[in-house]
C-alpha cells in the first residue's frame, strides 16, 4: 500500500487524501496516517511572492547585494549614508487633534464642535523617503 501511495503521490502532488485514498483503495484515515507518519508528508500552500524573479533579475540582485556587503565592510558609515524608500496605501486621516482645533469663545457663541477622528473610505498613496536614523521626506501622491 505503502509504495502505492508513494506512486500515485509523485505523479500528482496536488491531490488530496480522499483522492488518494480512493485511487489506493483505502480508508482516508490510513491513507493521512502513510503520508503523515510513514512517508513524512506535510500538505503546504505556495508561498505568496509579489513577483517571481527571472534569472537575469536575481543575478543582477545578489551583484548588488555582494556590492553592497563589500562597501559595508571597507567603510562602516557606509549603510548611514544610504536613502530608501516605500510607497504604502494609506487611510486619509484629520490630522488635527482636539487639542489643535480649540480656539476662543464668546459667552454667547456655543462650543465648538468636532467629530471623532475615522478613517476615510478612500486610500492615498504615501510616498515615503528615509536613511537610518529618521524620515528625511514624504509627501502624499496626488490623485490619479
């Protein structure tokens, strides 16, 4: 049974245990028990990536990495000196806080008032730009 299983595994391993359990003629309990105990199998799901690289892209990337390692190692503010950046999708917020928007009134002017800080249903683009010791700039990417 045993070396069933295996046969029909590596020919198809997506199937899934009742689908091999029933190719092999067994119960599915035995079936899990072969892959799981006797075989050492684990079903997995592939790994999200946000693109797959060709072999020219990963070249060039681990040149610039060695690169990079090797000027880190001959000068040691070389990494300080370094600006990178991120393009995240943010809520739009107010940013004043209750604080900021006091202001003075008369006694017969009624309080003024301000809504509770939510989150807007629509998303901006932050662009922002930092070395290693704080933000050295963002802006917000205009519409469209």
């Amino acid at each position: 049974m045993i070396a069933n299983a295996r046969k029909i595994f590596r020919n198809k391993r997506r199937l899934t245990v009742r689908e091999i359990a029933g190719d092999c003629g067994i119960s599915v309990g035995s079936c899990d028990v072969i892959l799981t105990d006797d075989l050492h199998l684990k079903r997995v799901c592939a790994k999200f990536v946000p693109r797959l690289l060709t072999d020219d892209q990963s070249e060039q990337r681990q040149t610039i990495v060695r690169d990079l390692f090797e000027r880190s190692c001959e000068d040691v503010q070389f990494l300080k000196n370094i600006v990178t950046g991120d393009d995240p999708w943010v809520y739009r917020y107010d940013p004043k806080t209750k604080q900021q928007s006091s202001q003075w009134k008369g006694p017969k002017y009624p309080r003024p008032k301000k809504e509770r800080q939510v989150r807007s249903k629509t998303k901006v683009m932050l662009l922002a730009f930092f070395d290693s010791e704080s933000i050295v700039h963002h802006e917000y990417a205009p519409d469209g």
